[in-house]
C-alpha cells in the first residue's frame, strides 16, 4: 500500500493487484467508506500513452 495523498477527511492509496482482496476485507470489517477510483492504474497509463508501433519496428531486434 502506497499512501499518495491526504488530509483530514480522505487519503488516496496505491494498491498491489494482489492485496486488493486483504484491504477491501481490512477496511470493510472496520466500516471504513471507500472508493475505488481508478481499479486499474497500469491499464489507465497504457491508454494514455498508446505503443507507437513505428517505433517498436525501428527497436526491433536491438540489444
């Protein structure tokens, strides 16, 4: 877990794919209120930053 920001009221949090189900039962059992706003950071990153295909063919085989 990776604390991004925060203050009184909210923190935002960075969470590993496989601790998901530990923190939503952690912070359930507690009757913490949370909201999931972005469930798949790399999948977010990806689409904002598309592969550019020309380029991958020029690095192609490189070392």
């Amino acid at each position: 877990v990776a604390k991004w920001t925060g203050n009184d009221s909210a923190v935002d949090v960075l969470i590993r794919p496989d601790m998901i189900p530990r923190v939503t039962r952690f912070l359930r059992e507690r009757e913490v209120k949370y909201e999931v706003v972005i469930p798949d950071l790399q999948q977010a990153i990806d689409q904002e930053n598309p592969i550019d295909e020309e380029l991958l063919d020029e690095l192609a085989g490189r070392k």
